[in-house]
C-alpha cells in the first residue's frame, strides 16, 4: 500500500520526498536519532532544556534565572562570600558573574560590601528585599521541581539527584 493510501486510512502524513527519492520526515518526532538514543550527554541536554523551560516559566512572574536563582541561594545561604568563591562554587566565569551581580543589585537584591581584609574583593550579601524575593523564589523553585517529579516521577527524581550530587 502506498503512503498516500496509508494517509488516506490513517491520518498520518505521506513522507514528504527529497530530490534522490528518500523519505524526508514530515515532523522533528519523527526524525532517527541514531545512535544519540544511547548518549547519556544527548539525553541530559535535552532533559537540561526541558528543566530550564519548565523553571523560566513557573517563576516568570518574578523574572528570574536559574543562574540568577542559584548565584541569590548561595549568597543567602553564605553571607560575606566573595564574587571569586560564588563563582568558583557555580561553575560561573567570572565576567559573567559579575554581570549576573550588577543586574541583581540594579534590582536591589543584592548588595557588594568591599573586604576589609582585601581591598580587591568585595562580600556579597543579600538586601531584605532579596532575601524577601528569595523566599518567593524558593516557593517557586518548589513548585518546578514538582513538575519534574510529575514527569519523572518521585523515585526517578530522587535517583537522579544521588547521580548527579557527585558533579556539584
């Protein structure tokens, strides 16, 4: 039976035919991945997007990132840590750090107080109002990870985690 009889019958699209007469996929689901089913990296990336998606949308009304999100837990959970020690404990360049830190003090959620003992440095803390904000964040940031429960499920999540703690 030809496609088109098949699309007739069922409803799914004819592949649609390049210049040498292959099918070409009609849609990205049905597009063979080939061996990237069996990459860890390819399927974590893509688990990434998703988690980021997924928390850029439950805290839009308080327009914050992950990044920004993590950088404001770490400083509330360690007051007086320096931009180097914040960065080296995220992961985060420098530079972009230092970026991330002036928006977050333009929107008055964090402030830098200049070491005594190092001139160079300063400590960051958060103001009340980010450690207000924060509170809220983390409500939120709750609610995220309850959706990744509801699309992995409780036992997967928690698995998850205990292989992934050995990279933080």
């Amino acid at each position: 039976m030809s496609e088109r009889a098949i699309h007739r019958q069922t409803g799914v699209p004819a592949r649609k035919r390049d210049g040498n007469g292959a099918a070409r996929p009609n849609d990205a689901d049905e597009i063979d991945l080939d061996a990237l089913v069996g990459h860890a990296g390819y399927a974590v990336r893509r688990f990434q997007i998703w988690i980021f998606q997924d928390f850029v949308k439950t805290l839009s009304e308080v327009d914050i990132r992950p990044t920004q999100y993590s950088a404001m837990t770490v400083i509330g959970a360690n007051p007086g840590l320096t931009q180097m020690a914040v960065a080296k404990r995220l992961g985060i360049e420098r530079a972009r750090l230092v970026h991330l830190l002036d928006s977050l003090e333009s929107r008055r959620l964090v402030k830098r107080i200049k070491s005594k003992a190092d001139r160079r440095s300063h400590a960051l803390h958060l103001t009340a109002q980010g450690t207000t904000a924060l509170a809220k964040f983390k409500r939120l940031a709750a609610e995220h990870e309850r959706h990744v429960e509801a699309k992995i499920g409780k036992e997967n999540r928690e698995h998850l985690l205990r292989i992934l703690a050995c990279f933080t």
